[in-house]
C-alpha cells in the first residue's frame, strides 16, 4: 500500500475574511463576526482583533472590552455557504476523497497525485484566484499531522511534514498541539510530568487508556506519529455541542439561562458551520459535587432556527430541579439520539476568570 498523502486545507478567518472582501471599508481593521450583546458570542476574529485576544467562542461583552474599536458584523451563513461550494468543486478537481469538517476546513486524500505539496499550492492559488481569499494548507501522511501543520504558517500557509520528518517533529510537539487533547487534557498530563510528544511516547497503551479512557488508544498512536483514520467523503457527523465552566458555581436560574443562551448561540453558529441538522436536544449540568446529570428532547422534525433551539434548550433547564446543589458547568449539544451529550466540545468562556 503506497504511503498517504493528506492535505489539510483551513480558510483563513474564513467569516470575518469573506466580510472584509465584500465591505472595502472593513479592510485592515479588527472585526469579529457575530452578534454585539450580552448573551452574543464571536464566531470568527479577523487577525487585526487576534492581537487583543479576540477569538472564536469568546463573548462579546469579552471581546469588546479586549477591544475597544472592535467592529461586529452579522453573520451571512448564505454567503458563507456559497464561497464554500466553490472551494470544495476545487478539491473535487483534483481528487474525489474529499472529508468537509466545516464551512471552511477539509481533508483531501491526495496519495495518487505526483507531489500533495505541489497538489496543495495550486489548490490555494486557485481559490485566492476564484475567491479572493487565503487559505492554509497542511501536508503529511495523515490526518493528524496535516492538521497541525496546517495551523503552523497561518495566513496564507504551507507546511509539510515528510515522512523522514514524522518521528522527530512528533517528539518535540507541545502536547497542546495534538488533535483531541484539549487544555483540560493536557493539564492532567503536565501534572503527570507529560509536555511532549516525547513525554507521552515514554507511557504504554494499557496506562494511558486507564488514565483517559478510550482516548489513550489515540493519544498511544499520536505520540508515535500514527493516525489510522482514513479520509471519509461521506462521514455523518454525529452531534453538534458546546459547553462551559463557571469560575464560581451558581444556582441562579436568571443567570444559567443567560450563560445558556451564550452557549446556545456558539451550538447555533456550529450548527451552521457543520451544515448539520439534528432532532435532539441535550442539556447537561454538572453540579458542585461533580454529579452529572442530562435531560433530553426529542422533537418530530429538526431542529433548524437559533428560535427553535432556544425554545426546547429554556424548556430543558426549567425542567430540572437542582435538590439545593449549586452548578459548575453547563452544556447544550443537538444531535440525533439522546446519547449525543457525548460529543460536547469544552469552550474557555470568560465568565470572571481572566
């Protein structure tokens, strides 16, 4: 079997990019696309706002005190939807193993093509050319790999991996930089004296599993620079969530329902990025004491207006009785079964903590 050949492709800011090139006047200047509000949240920080601290999942009221001249603009998921189209018939041009993730990021299997670099420096002039954006490209010889050098040289990059270069550059790797190994993650590792790839290569697969769980097969295979998943054209995403952690627990209905609506607002935006539908509600609270519990709803058609899902994520909270306990985090994901809670992502809200 011949050696893959992966190709990360990420737009670069891809909202706040295709908003800068539609308005001139927005051009050079920090924006956030989102919605301007107590319970808003930002989407995507152009890169003159990522000097402040502006980023994607912070909330607006953040954002706008990182920020003082930051300019929020509405999102036009139509449009961004469109300018993805264009950009996926250009990866089908080249090769019909094509993995969306989002709006604006996709594997490509390339392992037929002569050179993926050659392959991925073509593919980003021709959407600069048809789109007038950027975007940057990760090489290697799979998935994993490709994504993080796709992060390596933004915007407007181009890093490879070539195999020669797999087991070194792995073992000099923050752990940080691993795909799945989000800041809670890689806290527990420092605390296990785990900063490197190299670090984490010193643990077997039978410790790290009992540590992390089904995880730890991954993150065995990770530290050796090996990553089994195939480019799946035609993969079904199962869920879509988001969650966050409040700096100091609380039982006050008015104020879970508002740190709600801010989580539901980035599970919306995901929603859309994903182009995903899904009949399910979760909602999951962890209380002080660390008990977790879930209450789900399942509705007869999708779930498809932010209005919608703001209804039955309301009707979820106000159905559950706290028993005096105080809540630690709280979490919204739609999906298709009531097990969907499984994937819900971990967001660094800024609820006082900074």
């Amino acid at each position: 079997m011949p050696q893959r050949k992966i190709i990360h492709i990420d737009m670069d800011a891809f909202y706040a990019s295709v908003e800068q090139r539609d308005d001139p006047s927005l051009q050079g200047r920090p924006i956030a696309v989102g919605h301007d509000g107590p319970r808003g949240v930002v989407s995507t920080a152009s890169y003159e706002a990522r000097p402040y601290g502006v980023r994607s999942a912070l909330p607006s009221v953040t954002a706008r005190r990182l920020c003082p001249d930051l300019i929020f603009v509405p999102a036009r998921f139509d449009v961004y939807k469109a300018v993805s189209q264009q950009v996926r018939d250009i990866f089908r041009e080249y090769t019909e193993l094509v993995e969306p993730l989002s709006l604006d990021e996709a594997f490509l299997d390339v392992t037929h093509e002569r050179s993926a670099t050659l392959v991925a420096r073509e593919i980003k002039a021709r959407i600069r050319r048809q789109t007038e954006l950027t975007a940057s490209a990760g090489v290697s010889v799979n998935k994993m790999l490709a994504k993080i050098a796709s992060d390596y040289r933004k915007p407007d990059g181009l890093f490879t991996i070539a195999p020669s270069e797999v087991e070194a550059f792995v073992a000099a790797l923050p752990v940080e930089r691993f795909f799945g190994i989000g800041a809670v993650t890689a806290e527990r590792m420092h605390r296990m004296g785990i900063h490197t790839g190299a670090d984490l290569r010193q643990w077997d697969e039978a410790a790290l599993v009992q540590r992390f769980g089904k995880a730890g097969h991954a993150y065995y295979g990770y530290a050796r620079g090996v990553d089994e998943r195939e480019v799946e054209p035609h993969r079904v995403r199962k869920s879509v969530g988001a969650e966050t952690t409040f700096a100091e627990d609380t039982d006050d209905r008015t104020r879970l329902s508002m740190e709600l609506a801010a989580v539901r607002e980035e599970v919306w935006n995901r929603i859309q990025r994903h182009e995903f539908r899904g009949k399910t509600a979760v909602l999951k609270l962890k209380y002080d004491d660390f008990r977790q519990i879930t209450r789900s709803k399942t509705l007869f058609t999708a779930i498809d207006s932010d209005e919608a899902l703001c209804r039955v994520s309301e009707e979820l909270l106000a159905g559950v009785d706290f028993h005096g306990r105080k809540v630690r985090l709280i979490g919204l994901t739609v999906g298709n079964t009531p097990e969907a809670c499984a994937d819900c992502v971990q967001l660094r809200f800024d609820f006082g903590e900074e």
